[in-house]
C-alpha cells in the first residue's frame, strides 16, 4: 500500500479540523486547547499542534491528512509539518475580516517551497454576505496564480473529498506529460 500525505492549512476557525474528521476512516489525533486568543476567533477550541486523521483511497492509497495550527504565532510550524506532503489544501473562512490578505499569507507560506500541489477552499460562504464568492477568482487573476478554487462546507465528506481528489489528479496529469 502506497502512503501519501496532505496537509491542511488555514486561519483559526476555517474548518481544518471538521475537514479531516469529515474523511478520516480512523479516530482523529487532535491537539486542541482552550482558545486564549478570543479577539483572532471566538471558538472554545482551537489546535495547538497536528491534527491527524487517514483516508484510503482505491485500497492501494493510504492518505494521511494532517492539519496545521491556524494562529500565525505557530506559523514556526508550517514548514515542518508540509515537509514531504503531496499537496497542500489552504482553507480559507470566508467570513473572516479579510480573506484575502489570509489567502495571500497562505499561498506565501506554502508555494515555493516545494513542487506540492495546491488547492484552495472557501469555508463559510453561507455565513458571510459581505462579498461574492468571485472575489477569490479576481485576486488569484490579478495576482497571476493559477489554482483550483471551490466553495466548500468542512462539514460535508463530499466537499472535502473534491479537495483530496484534486490534489490526486493534479498529480496524475502532471505524471503523464
């Protein structure tokens, strides 16, 4: 069996660890905490360390998905936790003050470093009304970044297994040519 790792990023509260309790086949290893930073998110919880849960995929792919702390003072810890990961899916909370200065940090934290994959979802877009959803599509033209974007609900298997999927085909075309 062929393992594989994927990484999930994003701002405190945009749904990295519901995303991988919504896959994982196994109990998650979860390292939350009591938020002490009520003025970033005013969640009880939040990580503080890794989350951990796996996804097999064709019974030959054991992934596993691995989320990072969203509070940018463990940003120490991205690099090493993305080491040797297939791909990396940047959550982003759409209700958030301003999404695209975390889009904008994620992306700079994560591409560059390696030939990963990237993918981005929108997490909350039912929650926020302030801006369309279009606003993410304008900013990574303006900004020349060419990255599969989806509107997704952490809460639904299906929307986070868009994500994985398209790491895994991302990989397979870049295979091919």
């Amino acid at each position: 069996m062929q393992r594989y790792k994927i990484v999930f990023c994003g701002g405190m509260g945009s749904g990295k660890s519901q995303a991988i309790s919504s896959l994982s086949e196994i109990p998650v290893f979860a390292t939350e905490a009591l938020n002490t930073d009520e003025e970033a998110h005013s969640k009880l919880h939040t990580t503080v360390g890794i989350d951990y849960g796996e996804i097999t995929i064709d019974d030959a792919v054991k992934i596993g998905l691995y989320g990072t702390p969203g509070q940018s003072r463990f940003q120490f810890m991205w690099p090493t936790i993305a080491q040797g990961a297939l791909g990396i899916v940047i959550l982003i909370d759409h209700s958030a003050e301003n999404p695209l200065a975390d889009l904008d940090l994620y992306l700079e934290s994560f591409v560059g470093k390696s030939e990963r994959i990237i993918v981005i979802g929108v997490t909350h877009v039912d929650v926020s009304s302030n801006h369309s959803f279009d606003i993410y599509r304008r900013w990574l033209i303006d900004n020349k970044k060419r990255y599969p974007i989806f509107s997704v609900d952490a809460r639904q298997k299906d929307d986070v297994l868009l994500l994985v999927e398209t790491i895994i085909a991302s990989l397979e075309v870049q295979v091919e040519v």
